[in-house]
C-alpha cells in the first residue's frame, strides 16, 4: 500500500492525492468544484462540455486535467489590433 499525500486545492475537505503504481491520482472535481472554479452557476457545469467520469447513475466527477485542458481551449490570444 502506497502512501496518502496532501493535496491543495479546491474540495480541500476531501483532497487527498493517491499513489497507484508509479502515478500520482489527483482528487476528482465535484460539479461545486468546477463551478466554483469557473464561476458558473452549479446547473451550468453538467452542460459545459468537459469530460465527465461517471461514478454512478447520478454521481459525475471531473478530472483536474480535463478542467484546465477546457479553460486552456477558451483561452483567447488578448492581443489587439490597433
């Protein structure tokens, strides 16, 4: 059995990460989570289209990795044209 480590974060009540073989397993995301993250209404998270995980038939989770990869698909260049 593989040691817990601390993670930071967002869901810091239930952030843990979690060695499995060589990989570090990061906390899933709850759809509070990424609402929070993204400042959006908790509704509107089940319609973003990020990669969902489904643990169940009513229990998504989102992986960190799929939320950053969808804000860095949204980032926009910010440059102006004068």
């Amino acid at each position: 059995m593989f040691p817990a480590e601390q993670s930071s974060g967002i869901g810091q009540s239930h952030a843990v990460a979690v060695r499995v073989r060589d990989s570090v397993l990061e906390p899933l995301f709850t759809a509070e989570d990424v609402a929070e993250i993204l400042q959006v209404p908790v509704k509107s998270v089940y319609e973003l289209p990020i990669r969902k995980v489904r643990l169940g038939a009513n229990r998504v989770r989102w992986t960190p990795n799929d939320v950053a990869a969808f804000i860095e698909r949204r980032l926009e260049d910010g440059g102006f044209d004068a």
